[in-house]
C-alpha cells in the first residue's frame, strides 16, 4: 500500500480530507483546505455540467499558493478532488470524464451508485480518463460493501463513512467507533492490502482524528467541521445553526424528510440524510401532508439566514458532533488546529500508560 | 479527580470495565474482570431480591484470587460493582441498599431513571448506605443529561453510553466519537472536573479501547465483547450468535419489538435496545400481530439454543460491532488482550506523526 502523504505529497500528518459536500464545499475551501496540507475535495454532487469550470477554478486559486502549484506544474495533478453521486444520470457523468481528462485532478470520489458494480464502471474510466493521475476514491458505509466495492472496483481509497454522519448515507449503519475496525479485518481477511482507509462520521476535532488512527483508518474526513470554515459556500444561515446546534445525538436524525421538501429524489433506495431538527421535521413527524410542509418550506426559502434556525424550515444538514463546532476559522487553520491537536491528544494519553 | 486506578486499586491501565449486563453478567464474570486488573459489575437489573446472594457469591469468589482477597480484607471495599435500573419499584431498590451496607461494593451503577432526579435520591442512599466505601456510577446517553446528571447527583463515574451499544439505551443517540468529547467539553465548561468518563457502545477491541482515551473517556466499557467469555451466564445459542453476526450496522437494529415479546414492559419513554436482527424482528417489521410474534416467541424459547440465530426468534441483545467478536476467551484474558492491543495501538500510531 502507498502511503497518502506519498501518494498526494502536498499533504502532511495527520491525513485530513475536506468532504465534497455538495454546493457547501467548492474549490475555495477545496484549494485551501490542500494547502494547508490537507486532501481539499469539491462537492460536484450532480452539477455535473459545471465541474469543468469548478476545476478550472481550482487550477486558478492554486497559483496562489506555491507549493501547490510547483507540485501542479511538475506532476500535471491538480492537487484537489471532487466527488460525484453515481445515480445522476450517465450522459452527465460522461461529461465528468472530460473535466477529468482535462484537469487530472488527483482523485475523483464517487458515491450513491444504484449497485455496488457501477463503482467498478465508473472506477475504470476515471482510471483510463486520468491517464493514471486520477486516483479513485468510493464511500461506503457498511462492511458488506467495503468488501464488494474493495474486490469489484478496487479504489485506491475507501472512504468508510459511519451513521453519525451529517449529509447523506445510509438510513442504518454503525459509528466509526466499530465500523472502521470490522471494513479493516475484512479486507486484511480476503488478503486486499493495497487499498488506504479513511474514516468519516462524527470526526469535529483532534480528538476524533487521533481516535480514527488508532481504530485502523490512515486519516479522517470531515464535512460538518468545515461548514464553519470562512470559505464554505454557505449561507450564514446556515452557519449560524451549525455553530449553535449542540447534542447532535438528540438534535439532529437521519430522515428523508429534507429531501422529498428540497425535491431530491434520485437517492437509491437505503438512503437518507442526517440534518439538525427543525420545525419542517417536526411537522413531518406530526402528521402534516407533505403538500404543505413543502408549501411551508418554499416560503421558508424567501426568508434569506432567518429561513434556518431550530424554528425555521431549511435544512440543516450536519452530522452528529455538530455541537463541537464553536467557532467559524479559516479552512486551513481549520486542518492544522485537528492535526495538532491530533498529536497532542496521542501523546498525552499514550506515556501515560 | 481521583484517578480510577487509585480509586480502585485493584485495577491496571488502561481501565476496562465490564458492563452491567442483566442475567448475563453475573459475580464469576464480574470477578473474572476485576481479578485480571478490570472492574466487573453484575448485572442486577430488576432482580434486586437477589443481590445479596450475587454480592455473597462475589465475596465468596474473590478469596480465590490473592489480590483481591487482599484488597477486600484490608478496605473492606469489595472489588467489584452492580448495576441496577433505577425504574425498579422502590421498595425493591432499598433492599438493594441494605446490600450495599452489608456487602460495600465498590461501586453502583445506576440506569434507566424515568427521570433524571432519581438519580440524586438513590446516589445519597448508596453514598450513605456504602458508608464511603461504594462510588456511585450512573450511565447516561446525551449531553443534556450528562450535564443535568453531573450537577444533580454529583455521580463519581458518569458512563457515556453511544448509540451503538447493544441492549438497551437511547432511541436516539451518537456515537461516541463525538458524544464523548461533547460530554467531555460541557462538564469543563460548568467547571465540573471531578467525575471520570468511561465510553461505552462499539467498543470491542483494543482499537477502540484506545480511540476511548484519545476522545477523552479514562476508560473504556465492554459488554457485547464479555457475551463471548466463558464466564458469562448465557445460553449457547446467544453466544454462538454473537460469534456468528458480522456487519452490525446492518444486522442490528434498536427496537423494541423485543422488549415486547420478552415483557419488559416498564423501560422508561425513549429507551429501546439494539440487537442482532432475528425472525421475530422481520415479522414484526412485515406486519406480523404482536399477540402471534409472541406466540411463535415462546415456541422458540422451548427449543432452547436453537432459539437463536438469524432463523430463530430468541433475543440475542449485542451492540454493532458484534462482527469484531470472534472467539470465546475467559473474561480475564479479554481484560488482558484489550490492554496490550490498545498500548501497541497508540504506540503504533503516535511515533509515526
């Protein structure tokens, strides 16, 4: 197995990936977060007809910063990802392939597929479009596909995503806690040694970082963390709610309510999404026809930052650890603060014993 | 704070606790535990008539083992704990107390309130009735009541239970991979610093013992993991299942379609338990009648360990990473085993940043 910090060698330890999530996470805070030396990804979601400019942009911030771009002019890989669903229609993800041949960012990062084999398609033409720059990684959430998608697709990188997660995943699922254990023997069981792991699910700070090493991953992806990041695509709205939303265990749930009111429904069936609770999800759970929660939710929409809030309607996608995020920082002050505090929490508790 | 290994002397790093389980965990596994440098409770549940007898045998078994004999004669403290629900008729409760005062366990574990108050009231009965001697422990699954609990009933532990325990515990919930360092957090912020945390729910290995220390936990709860030892009190079939289940993320649910069928009726509102997916769990998600899923229930119960399994409808509680169980071990070397592969986890990990 190669290791990430060769593989992607802008990076540093701890491996600290910035999640593509979807309209929130563009190539600002994707190119900030890999110059601080983390792996910054661009949300592409399904606006697959833009990732060529999305790309183009991220090969434009990336002159800002030198040693990105020396590594982007030596190598040809521009040294951010995005991540695509594999449910949106085929035809789009074609043009995908495109921006990949074009731009060869350093991995695409698929999710969503219908069936696990659509991985292994997909896989392959990225593979072929990247002319071997393009690395390829795939999310799953459960140890029976790890070992599907392991075996039939064979990504460089699983991204093993637990149920605490905020966006979305799968409707059950276990945490990281035994989750990322169980996909690691697995696979060292069926003898597949080359394929990096990366937890995601509930990771907010160094804590959860040093926590994910040690259960076997070989770094930690946040998505809910970042949200509070000055270059999130975000309404402050939204922000707001992220910083003040806290117990996520009690205040957040996985639910499909969100999607069927912002009309998203491509998801494969075993799909929903973990957002904060509000008043469209409580509504939900008391009855109300979906005709009018969504009546509720588009007027809702016109309210600009005072639409999200415990009382409000729009959604609040975040996972379950939201309630440590305190604070909006920079994206790349952002990786360094986890990977020192990953280091630190590892050293403190590790003489002790 | 006292540390846990001063305040239970008996005990070696990192601190391993053997969960209360009701029936399950009786005075051979709870002594097995502390016996190899562990605290093991007994899971009392609502038998409180028979703690007596549970604390006598305990008493009885700890004059095999030279430590602990020791330990017991010289404080009078006996070396393991209980564990009761606190939603048990009261007047059942306070013969518990008279078995505190004659018996001085070393701690008490209470759970299960159907308010948060009820803690405060048993936490002075224990204090008064162990006469210094037995801590009081109390296992809580938010934020909110971490909080609430910790300024209320002062507890000496607070055990931080994730959803991803097996049996019973929150409807909703986090894992602890971030519930942990929230609790964490709020306790400092109310300046609270005297109570120990101890995670609980996934955790089934050193890994995960070792992701409990650097999330902030100073030990680390196990119960799924003790189902597989052999000195818990179960039933072969149970713990065949327990072996066999993988994936627990898919193939365990919390629900509390078994409650139902076993009759455990007076579980406070927003508790359900997590346990391996069986027959009685799909007929009951397919509509099945509840009188007819209780009929074919006591069937099953009549053939004994073919009771159990993915066909059968006996209960087998386990928590989501029963997949990371794979063999029967006495209860001490499991004690041993989470030690050293926790210390070789962060000492793998902590000299390669």
């Amino acid at each position: 197995m190669v290791p990430l910090a060769e593989q992607y060698p802008w990076t540093t330890l701890p491996f600290i990936v910035g999640a593509p999530m979807r309209q929130l996470a563009m190539a600002r805070l994707a190119v900030e977060v890999s110059a601080a030396g983390g792996f910054g990804f661009i949300g592409a979601g399904e606006s697959l007809d833009e990732v060529d400019s999305y790309l183009e942009q991220a090969a434009s911030l990336v002159k800002g910063h030198e040693l990105l771009q020396t590594y982007y002019e030596k190598s040809g890989v521009l040294p951010v990802g995005f991540g695509f669903f594999d449910w949106a229609p085929a035809e789009d993800l074609e043009k995908c392939m495109v921006a990949v041949k074009k731009w060869k960012p350093a991995a695409v990062w698929q999710f969503g597929a219908y069936k696990n084999q659509d991985y292994a398609v997909w896989a392959e033409k990225i593979r072929k479009m990247g002319e071997g720059k393009t690395q390829v990684w795939i999310q799953v959430g459960s140890v029976a596909d790890a070992l599907e998608v392991a075996k039939t697709a064979r990504p460089d990188v699983l991204v093993v995503q637990g149920t605490d997660a905020g966006g979305h995943g799968l409707e059950t699922g276990a945490g990281i806690i035994s989750l990322l254990p169980e996909v690691a023997d697995a696979l060292d069981a069926t003898g597949i040694t080359d394929i990096n792991l990366i937890a995601a699910g509930g990771i907010m700070d160094g804590r959860g970082v040093a926590a994910t090493l040690v259960l076997g991953a070989n770094g930690a992806c946040l998505g809910t963390r970042f949200l509070a990041s000055e270059e999130a695509n975000i309404g402050n709205g939204y922000r707001q709610e992220v910083i003040r939303a806290s117990d996520g265990g009690m205040n957040t749930a996985r639910t499909k309510i969100y999607d069927k009111l912002r009309g998203t429904t491509l998801w494969p069936v075993g799909y929903n999404a973990r957002g904060v609770l509000n008043q469209s999800f409580h509504d939900h759970n008391a009855g109300l026809a979906l005709e009018e929660n969504r009546k509720l939710y588009d007027e809702a929409m016109k309210q600009g930052d005072a639409g999200w809030g415990v009382n409000g309607r729009i959604t609040t996608y975040a996972g379950t650890g939201v309630g440590l995020v305190k604070s909006v920082m920079k994206g790349g002050d952002i990786v360094k603060e986890l990977q020192q505090q990953a280091l630190r929490r590892l050293e403190a508790v590790t003489p002790k014993l």
